[in-house]
C-alpha cells in the first residue's frame, strides 16, 4: 500500500511539474488549433544543446569512472535493446491486422532510446537528490544502435524472403554507420568524446547546464504538438499499436530495474544509476530513430511507428514510468 500510495503522489505531483506541464500544454495548444509553430532548426538546435550537455557530463565522469562497474550495465543495455525488439517483433507477428515492416519498426522504435525522457529523468532525479553516475546517461547508445540495427535487419531480412529467389544478406556494417551519423547520436557521442578528452567543466557549468531545463521544456512543448498531431494519425492504423504503446514501456522500465538490481549487487550500481536504465529501457525514440526507420525500413508506415511512439508510449514513460520506478527504487533501495 505504501509503494501504491507513493506512486499516485509521485504522479499528481508530476502533472504539476514544468516538464510534463509543458507537455500538456503543447497538447492543449494543438487540440485549440492554434497556429503556433516552432522552427525545425530550434528544436534541432534544443535537441543538440541537451545532448551535448548529457554528453559532456558523461564524458567528464567516464575519466574517473570504474569501467569494471560500467561495463555489466552497459552490457545489459545492449541485451535490453535487442530483447525488445525481438520480443516485439514476434508480438506484432501474432496479432491480426498488422503489416509485418510496420510491426518490425515499431518494435525498433520502442528498443530505441528517447533523448528528452532520458533528459526529464535527469531533472527529476536532480529534484529528488537521487545520486547516480554521470555516465550512466552514456549508456543511451548500447541500448539505441543494437536496437535500431537489428530491427532494420530483421526488416530487410523479411522482404528478401518475400522475394523469392534474393539474397538475404544485409550489410550490418552500412546501417551501424548511417546510425551513427544520426544527430541525436552524433551529438551524445560528440559530448561524450569531448567531455573525456577535454577540460570541458568549465563550459559546461557556465553555458549548458544553466540552459538545460529552460531548453528543455520547450522541447517537451513540441513534442506535446507534435503528440496530439500523431493522435489523428494513429487512428488510420490497428489500434493494436496504441495498446503496445501503452503496455510497452513499463514492462520494458520493469525488465530493465530487475537487470540493474542485478548490476547493483554484482558492481554496485547506483539505485539512481537503476532509475536511469529503467527510463532509457522504457523509453521509445523520438529524435534519432524516426530518420533511421524511415532510411532503413522505406516500407514501414510511419503513421504506425512513430504515431504509437510520439502520442502514446512517450506521455507514458514520462507520465507513468519516471514516477513509478523512482517510487520502486525507494521502496527496494530504501532511499
């Protein structure tokens, strides 16, 4: 009762947070039809500045970082990845009505790392004074690029088949490069590079990180725009997505806070580090991994993928899933 009692008090308080309220409230504003429009390349320029910062954070704690402790973790993030859309893959494979690419992708989507859900755990640990390791953010790319890649394989490997006479090889190494490129990824490996390499605290404390919360919200009143918009396309699809959407995510935090147990008994991982695996496990991608879809899986209607993605599974893993596994994190770590 206590665990059930914490979460629905973590969850009202969290309707009342700038992150979600900016959220909402770009909902709002696109439910009122107003015309109100953020530029491209602001929210290109916000999503670049976030990731830099998270980047540059990581890169700074990675140098004096316990890589023994860091790599089961990272480990994990790879197998979480995949799981997930392997897992959703055969999921999508049973249900009625569903186009097996646009199955393959959403499942890839879903496996794939959602930079500005990471970015709001972020503060709301902040706000809670949960310690984690600053590198526990890099772990984005091992879950991000295993997934994305072998949800693009299992996509080009399908349509080979139902091509009969073809060969079903995939050149891995071209989809790991044009995931790479991605400017999500670029940027978070750029950060990370340069955090690492450089003495970089100094512009990270008087430049990113005083402009990270108010980027931030901005960022989450397109993506609240952008949610509502996605909402009428989703309707054109099986209603088969919006279930998955809305179930996913937490079973995925959930898969991923038991692995992180595991990670913090083993190598000592932080009960905050655990939080941070759970959000990214949960989490479905929003910038790195629509462009890479759209490159790597052409077929796939992005009405399904990235409406599930966008309208429902983010809303929820921000929602739902930050206050639910900061609420477990308590109750198992006794924080």
């Amino acid at each position: 009762m206590d665990f059930i009692a914490d979460f629905l008090v973590r969850f009202l308080i969290q309707f009342q947070s700038p992150t979600l309220g900016f959220l909402i409230g770009g909902m709002l504003v696109a439910a009122l039809g107003s015309r109100l429009k953020i530029p491209n390349a602001i929210y290109q320029f916000i999503v670049f500045m976030l990731l830099m910062k998270i980047g540059l954070e990581g890169g700074i704690e990675i140098r004096e970082a316990n890589l023994v402790a860091m790599a089961l973790p990272a480990v994990f993030s790879i197998l979480i990845g995949l799981c997930i859309v392997w897992v959703g893959n055969a999921i999508f494979a049973m249900l009625p009505g569903i186009n097996r690419e646009d199955g393959i992708a959403t499942a890839g989507l879903f496996g794939a790392v959602s930079a500005s859900t990471l970015a709001v755990a972020i503060v709301m640990l902040e706000e809670e004074s949960i310690i984690f390791e600053a590198w526990a953010p890099a772990l984005y790319p091992f879950m991000d690029i295993p997934a994305l890649i072998l949800a693009i394989v299992m996509a080009n490997i399908h349509q080979k088949k139902e091509e009969k006479g073809t060969d079903t090889r995939v050149n891995v190494w071209h989809i790991i490069r044009e995931s790479l490129r991605g400017s999500a990824l670029s940027a978070l490996l750029l950060g990370l590079v340069l955090g690492l390499l450089t003495n970089s605290e100094s512009v990270l404390n008087s430049f990113y990180d005083p402009l990270f919360r108010g980027f931030l919200s901005i960022l989450m009143l397109v993506m609240g725009m952008e949610a509502y918009d996605r909402i009428k396309e989703l309707r054109s699809v099986a209603h088969w997505y919006a279930i998955y959407a809305s179930v996913a995510p937490l079973v995925h935090g959930l898969i991923a806070f038991g692995l992180g147990y595991i990670a913090h008994l083993l190598v000592g991982f932080s009960p905050g580090g655990v939080i941070i695996l759970s959000v990214i496990a949960s989490s479905n991608s929003d910038i790195s991994g629509p462009p890479t879809l759209r490159a790597g899986i052409p077929s796939a209607n992005p009405s399904a993928y990235i409406g599930a993605s966008t309208s429902v599974g983010t809303p929820v893993a921000i929602a739902v899933g930050i206050p639910l596994f900061i609420a477990l994190a308590e109750i198992v770590f006794g924080l």
